[in-house]
C-alpha cells in the first residue's frame, strides 16, 4: 500500500511535469465544452419534443379533460405532439421501438374513482433512451393530476352538479402546474441540458485519456528499463501495479471534478447531485481503467498502447454518444451505445441533472463497474507478462 | 576465531565470535544452489549454484547469451526460477519475499532511469521504495551523488546526461541503500574509457569496504582485476570455478615466454630442447615462443641458453596465462565473437 503511493506519487509528478495529463485530462475536454455551448446557444437545434399517445380505457370526465384540453394547449407550446394509437399493447411496442416517447394509459373507472374520492393511477410508459422528453411527457399529467386533486373537491362537486367548469380547470393547469414546469424543463433545464451534456460528454470522453496515463506508465517503467528495480525492490509486486492503479484514478477522478466545477461556474453547466455526481465519476473511472488496461496488456510498446488506446478511447466516445445526444441519432445507435460505459455515465447524468435522486445512478453505475470487472478479468489472463521483468 | 554455525531449517546463521582473532570465518552473503530456468524450449540456466562471502568480490564471466543477467535476475528476486534456492544474508529470495530484497543492490545491465527526472529525484524515489528513513535519506543521497561524481549534477534531469553519467547514476541508485551484496550486471558496457575506470575504481573501493559484490562481465581483464574468484559460464552451466591462479591452474595453461632474438633462432630452438621446464618452442623469424611451466622461474636458464649459444635478445615478454585462455580451453570458442 505503501510502496502504491510512493509510486504514484512519482508518476504523478513526471505527468504533470510533462504537462500532457493537465492537457488531455483538463484544458482540452473545458476547452470543447466551451466551445460546444458557444457554438450551439439555442436549444431548438436540439429538438427534445416528446411523441405521446393517450389510450383512454377510462372514458371519464377528468380523462377527458386530459386529453381534450391539457394535451392540445401543451402541443401548442410546442412540446409534445400527440399521435394517435388505437391498443396500450400496441402504442407500448411503439415505446419501446423507439418511434413513441410516451404513452398515457388511463385505466378503466378512472374518474369515477377520483370523483368519488378515491385513489387511481394514471399508467405512464417511457421510453428510457430518452429521459428527457419523458420527462417532459411525466411533468405535464403530474401537474395536471396535482391541479385535479387540489379542486377535487371542486371538481367532484361541479360534475355532480353537472356544472363542470373544465374549461377553468384546464386554465389552472396550465398556469399553476404544468405551464411552470414546462417553463423550467423547456425554457432553461433543456437549454442548460445541452450545456450539461457537453461537460459531461467531453468529460467522460477525456477520461479514457487521462486514465491512459497510469496504465501506459507500466509499460514506459519496462521501456526505461525501471521496471526490473522495481521488482527488485523489497515491495509487494503487485504494488506496481497497485501504483499504476491509483495514478489513474487520481488523474480520472481530479480531472473530472475540476471539469465539474469549472464547467458549472463558466458555462451554468447542471450536473445535479454532487454525490450522485461522484458516484458517477467513480464508476466511470474504473470503467476506463479496465478498458484502457485491457487494450495496454495486448500491446507491447508504450507507443503501441497509446495508438490502440487512442483508437479505443475515439470509437467508445462516439458509440457511446458523447459529441451528439443518441436520441438525435438512430435508434439502433441507441442499442449499441449501451456497450460503453459513456452512454451509462451520459443516461446516469441526464436522470441526475433532470432532478432525478439518487436511485438514479444505481444502475448506470452497476453497468460501469461491469466493465470494469469483465476488463480486468480478461487483462488478469496475462498478469504474469505484465510483471515479467 | 569465529565459528559460524549453519542451521539449514531455520536459515539462520549463529555467529561466535571468539575475541583473539576476529578474522577468518566466511560468513556467506549468497548461497544459492541448483537454479533452473528454461523459457520455453530453451534452457537459459541450468543448475547454477555458487556462494559469495562478505567482502568478497565474485565474478560471473561468460559470453553474450551465457546466462549471466537470467541467473541474478533469479538471485535478485525479479524472476521466478523453475528449481533453486536463493539465500541473501540468512533471508530467502524468490519473487513473492520481500524482507531480503533490502539486502541486495541491484545494477541492472541496461540504465535504469527516469530521463524525466533529475538525478536527486531517481534516487529519492528509490530511496523511500526501499525504505530509508526520511532523516536518512537527504544525507545519504548527497553521499551517493558525491560517490558516483554527480554532485554538481545531481538538479539536472538524466536525459540531458552522458552515457558515462547515467551509467554511473544507475550504479549510484543500487548503492544508496547500503545493500550487503550488490550484484552488477555488466557495468561497463558501452561506456568510454574514462568512465569504465572510474566505474573500475568503484567496485575495487566498494570490495575494499567490506561489501560483497557479484559482478558479470565478459570482458576476461575486468573478472581478472576485480574479483576474488571467478565463475566461468557459458550455455546456461557454470564450467569452472576459483580463483584466477586455480583457473589457470586446473586446465593446465602455462606461461608464455617470446623473445626477440638477433642471430639464428634455429641454433637456440635447439639449444632450449635441453631445458626440461620447457614445454613447447616455436620459432619464426626474429622472434620465439616458448610455452613453459612457471616462467619467472626458469627466465634465467633460457637467457643463459641463449647467451652460451651467442644468440643476441632483442627483447622479452613474458605473458601469464588468463581467463581468456582457460575459457577457450573450457569450451573451445573465445569469449569474444
Ligand atoms: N525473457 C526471455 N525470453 C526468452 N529467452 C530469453 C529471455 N531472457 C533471456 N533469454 C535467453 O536466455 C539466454 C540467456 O540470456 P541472458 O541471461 O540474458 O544472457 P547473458 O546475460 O549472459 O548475456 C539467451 O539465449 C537469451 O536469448
Ligand atoms: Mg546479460
């Protein structure tokens, strides 16, 4: 343990003297996000306009209101476009195709059961691959049942009465609920959303850089011959590796931190839940470090793993969506983009900065911490030539 | 006297010391015995054993490709053996022991260097991996950089030094932890003439102190000048072992004697026939080569020959036989290629 940090220390030193990991790990992932966010201002190149279909099983009052009055004022903001869909089984294929955003599944007896002041839930199918505009699809019956459920009363007493002033009710909406959260999610969360996506995007795709370090270093102590005294020394062998080990981790981690905070201050980036955050970040460098020492342990030169290292680190960037959201791209980008841990990170920071808790990153970050597992495990087959002399 | 008692089970050494004389007992720095390795078809070293004692200077000599750095990788700990045993100072050696690496200086073959790092920061960082205390360490390292002659060099980074300063600083980082036995792979290769001296110098100062040193080289003078015994290896085995004089010794060489000679050669190659030390003559135009046994001895007898036989001596030279002969005689091929 000792001897790992002693080892650390000294390779952090010889990075940040040569000043590439402060390079890569830093000034060019800030750099692009800055330029990103400038160069993209509106948010209407980046359409999050939600696809809904509503299947109407209840045939009510408040249903009905939903879907006659709610849903036609939040299209005309532009936001959400309804489609028609005749079955729940079918509109849910077309959810998880991908063609459909959301789907609104009013169950049987519905406003019957609200109207005499009992309890029902209104189904909503999301598409997962775009968080965002289901979001935006959650945020509109959420403050609509909010409004019905504060004039309950109302309500229940005007339709029994016969009088029912749906028209007010719908205003209310709009107004209290639904119009000031689409505000919020289409006005600023989305336009910080495309600010936040490209901190984290370059973040993480820097990542697999600045992670390179440590694991390449390995490989440099057998070039500058080192690596003999090393394993010379009255130290644990495996400590080396250990070193190499904390060497990433520290740059990974510093590197996305700064990253967080400098975006957040310069450029309003919202990353959300700073310890989600950082759980986040952690998951997301073992990924990388197993990835990036995995693809170290086929090469032979450090020239060699820094090229394959390279070529890795730009494929997985771009599968896994970190220059354009993959909801712009086709959906089978979406499918295949779940092979990286970027796609993860990305999906797990969207949720968080949507103002997800932190139930949000559990699964993002059980999917990192599996590639970081599975890498390792393959690296490992060829542990005895990592420390051969 | 001293009586050293070996406990084999335990690998402890009992050392009496009885206070009259306090010289005499070689209490052995390495032991090592029976040391395999074969990388894949080729076995690289085969059954390799010898000791060491303290101060003792010992010397591995043998051709590229012999086995050299394979047999002290193994002794050092960074290579696992396929048979063997390695004790350093009473402490097992293999890749997974740590406790006896801190008795070993290790000088690799190749420099050994961080070119991004300065001199005082190599040593540093190798210092703490050792574990010299931190009071110790600025000290010490001062020291070292005084010993290897980098003192006023010791802030500048490596990749701007000589080949003969690097060579030295790579020497330099296997003394800083005072080892018991520094093993030196080949120290000398490569390095200009001024340098390989002073490194020369070193070892002899460092053998003088009392350290044990392992030295391998396949550069015959260097074994013949520096070391107390020499252990000749080619193709993975140790074919002899001894002293340079048992060496000599043990395959029977003798001593050279070549005159320069005025007047006929033929007349005294006829006269010397009668000296019964004399093994072999060999005569060619002014000059005779004479194999004899001890020629110190038998020089005064083979000018008198000569001068009875009025052959006139132009000039002698008497050349003693060294490793250089004994290994070819060992293996019938020169150390050198
Ligand atoms: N890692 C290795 N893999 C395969 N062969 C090796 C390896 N290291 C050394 N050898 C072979 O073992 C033999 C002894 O090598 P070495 O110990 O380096 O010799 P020396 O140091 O005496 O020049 C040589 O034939 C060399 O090619
Ligand atoms: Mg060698």
């Amino acid at each position: 343990m000792r001897a790992s940090f002693i080892i650390a220390a000294k390779d952090l030193s010889q990075r940040i003297r040569d000043k590439s990991a402060i390079l890569l790990g830093f000034v060019a992932p800030l750099g692009l996000a800055l330029i990103f966010a400038a160069i993209i201002p509106d948010t209407s190149s980046f359409s999050f306009q939600a696809q809904v279909a509503v299947i109407d099983n209840d045939g009510g009052e408040i249903s009905a209101t939903f879907i006659d009055e709610v849903l036609p004022a939040v299209q005309a903001e532009g936001l959400l476009e309804v489609e028609e869909y005749s079955s729940a089984a079918e509109a849910t294929a077309a959810v998880e195709e991908g063609t459909l955003t959301a789907v609104y599944i009013f169950p049987q007896g519905f406003s019957d059961s609200l109207q005499s002041g009992g309890a029902a839930t209104v189904e909503i199918v999301g598409n997962v691959d775009e968080s965002i505009s289901t979001q935006i699809a959650k945020a509109v019956l959420d403050s609509y049942l909010a409004e019905v459920d504060a004039v309950g009363v109302a309500v229940g007493t005007a339709m029994l009465s016969g009088g029912a002033d749906v028209a007010t009710i719908t205003e209310r909406t709009l107004e209290s609920g639904a119009a000031v959260v689409l505000e919020d999610t289409a006005a600023e969360n989305l336009e910080l959303d495309a600010t936040t996506f490209f901190s984290g995007g370059m973040a993480v795709f820097f990542l697999f850089f600045t992670v390179q370090f440590g694991v390449a270093s390995l490989l440099e102590e057998r070039h500058y011959g080192t690596l003999p005294r090393l394993l010379g020394a009255p130290i644990n062998r495996w400590s080396v590796i250990g070193g190499k080990a904390v060497t990433s981790f520290v740059l990974g981690i510093t590197s996305m931190v700064v990253l967080a905070i400098a975006t957040t201050f310069l450029i309003g980036a919202e990353w959300g839940n700073p310890l989600g955050v950082f759980i986040l970040m952690v998951s997301g460098v073992m990924a990388a470090l197993g990835i990036m020492a995995m693809v170290a342990v086929v090469a032979k030169t450090p020239e060699q793993a820094a090229n394959y290292q390279a070529i890795v680190a730009v494929a997985l960037g771009m599968l896994g969506g970190t220059f354009f959201p993959l909801s712009q791209g086709p959906r089978i980008l979406a499918f295949f983009s779940k092979l990286t841990p970027h796609a993860w990170f990305l999906q797990g920071l969207g949720d968080l900065s949507g103002g997800r808790g932190l139930e949000a990153v559990i699964a993002p970050s059980l999917a990192m911490l599996a590639f970081f597992v599975v890498t390792i495990a393959i690296a490992s087959r060829w542990r005895g030539e990592v420390l051969a002399p | 006297m001293i009586i050293c008692v070996k406990d084999d089970r335990q690998a402890k050494w009992n050392v009496m010391l009885m206070p009259s004389e306090a010289k005499g007992c070689n209490l052995n720095v390495l032991e090592c015995s029976g040391l395999v390795k074969a990388f894949d078809e080729l076995v690289a070293v085969d059954d390799v054993g010898f000791h060491i004692a303290e101060g003792e200077t010992y010397g591995l000599l043998g051709p590229n490709g012999a086995g050299k750095t394979t047999t002290i990788s193994m002794i050092s700990g960074i290579l696992e053996s396929d048979a063997g045993r390695v004790m350093v100072a009473g402490k097992e050696i293999t890749t997974r022991t740590t406790d006896g690496n801190a008795e070993i200086g290790y000088v690799p073959q190749d420099i050994a260097i961080y070119p991004d790092l300065t001199a005082r920061e190599n040593l540093r960082f190798f210092g703490k991996l050792y574990g010299i205390p931190k009071d110790r360490l600025g000290p010490r390292i001062d020291e070292v950089l005084e010993v290897i002659g980098l003192s006023d060099r010791g802030d500048d980074r490596t990749e701007e030094y000589s080949g003969g300063m690097k060579r030295r600083l790579n020497i330099g980082i296997g003394l800083l932890h005072e080892p018991s036995l520094l093993i030196l792979d080949e120290p000398t290769v490569g390095v200009d003439p001024q340098s390989r001296n002073s490194i020369l110098e070193s070892v002899e100062l460092l053998g003088q102190s009392g350290t044990a040193v392992l030295y391998t080289t396949h550069y015959m003078e260097e074994a013949e000048r520096l070391c107390d015994r020499v252990a000749i290896i080619d193709g993975g085995k140790i074919r002899a072992e001894g002293t340079r004089r048992e060496l000599v010794e043990l395959v029977g060489q003798r001593d050279t004697v070549n005159l320069g000679v005025i007047g006929s050669a033929h007349r005294l190659v006829e006269d010397l026939r009668s000296v019964s030390e004399i093994q072999q003559i060999t005569a060619a135009e002014g000059s005779v080569e004479i194999l004899v046994d001890g020629a110190s001895r038998v020089l005064p007898r083979i000018l008198e020959v000569a001068q009875e036989a009025g052959v006139g001596i132009s000039g002698v030279e008497v050349v003693e036989p060294n490793l250089e002969s004994v290994f070819l005689h060992l293996t019938g091929k020169a150390l050198r290629d």
